[in-house]
C-alpha cells in the first residue's frame, strides 16, 4: 500500500459501483448472493461523526478543559441514482413492490435496513471498497416529476451499529482495492 508522499495517491474524480441488500428481520444479507447494483448514481458521500463530551476543570481562577471524551459515533451517506427502476421508486419511497400488478404502495417499510457496498473504480488514484453493515435509507429530497434535467433520486442513509456480526468494525470496512474495468467486466482484487 502506497504512503504520502506519492502523487498516485491523488484521486481528481470519483467513480464507481453502488450495490445494496436488504436485512430480513434481524439476519443480515450474503455476499454477492443478495446484492444487486442501485444503478448509475453521480454522485456518493459519506460522512462519519462525534460527539465529545468535554470536562471542565474549576480548580484555577481559569476553567480549563481536562477531558474531551467520545461520547458518540454515527455516520450518514448520501447518494444519487437517476436510474429510475422500480426497485429504486420502492426503495425512495418506502414501500412494498407488487411485481404482478407493477405497483408500489408508499410509505409500508420506512425502517426497512439495507447493507451498501461501494466499489469505487477511479480514473486515476486508489481505489477502495467500502461495506456499509446496516444502514436504514429514506429519500434526502422531493423527486421532481416535471422538469428539463435527468431525474435523479437522493438518498440519505443513517448508520447503525451491527455488533452481532462485526464486533470489531460494527459501522463499516474500507479494503484498498485493485480494480480493473473493460467495457463488459469489472473485476476486483485485494491489494
């Protein structure tokens, strides 16, 4: 694996590919069995954060901070996919999915859990592969109907712990990658 200082390391465009599985109950999904690709999504983030608990020392004329616990660790992602699939309207809207009449009913499984899994594929830089355990996902904004832009669909995600299964990474993985894409395959190799 490649340190700083190397100028492979600089990444100017992010891509790749987005799958996710959904939690039946409490068992989580297998791998590759139950994951399938969102479909083209320009753009991804994550985004971890804390929460400290800071202590205050009245032992001098001035209050010293002695202590800055973590108190609280979460993360959140956000995407986007313009693939506008059936699967994908069920999962922004939160709902169950008749395959034989084609419809969706809305808002029946807002706290459906999903596992993600970004592979990314960049031009140049690293690449790496990022495994979000458990995760509940809900729409980030309204979905515009009517418009003169691509529709696009934006999700927003919110970790969770899934101690069970991941006792010593409960929230998520990030594996340095190899990955090599022709027009038709991608395959990807640990590095």
């Amino acid at each position: 694996m490649t340190e700083p200082h190397s100028t492979s390391l600089y990444s100017p465009a992010g891509r790749g590919i987005l799958y996710i599985a959904e939690w039946s109950a409490t068992t989580p999904p297998t791998d590759p069995d139950d994951y399938v690709q969102i479909g083209n999504c320009p753009s991804m983030e994550v985004e971890p954060t804390m929460e400290r608990r800071p202590h205050y020392s009245s032992q001098s004329g001035l209050r010293t901070r002695d202590l800055n616990p973590v108190v609280q660790t979460e993360y959140t992602l956000n995407f986007e996919c313009d693939e506008i699939a059936a699967s994908n309207l069920q999962r922004f809207f939160m709902g169950t999915l008749d395959a034989a009449s084609r419809t969706i009913a809305g808002l029946q499984r807002a706290d459906q859990e999903y596992a993600l899994k970004f592979i990314s594929d960049n031009p140049i830089g690293p690449n790496q592969e990022y495994r979000f355990w458990r995760v509940t996902i809900g729409p980030s904004g309204p979905m515009q109907l009517i418009g003169d832009e691509y529709q696009q669909l934006s999700f927003t995600g919110e970790g969770l712990a899934d101690s069970a299964n991941h006792a010593l990474s409960p929230y998520f993985d990030i594996k340095y990658i190899t990955t090599t894409t022709t027009s038709t395959t991608t395959t990807t190799t640990t590095a």
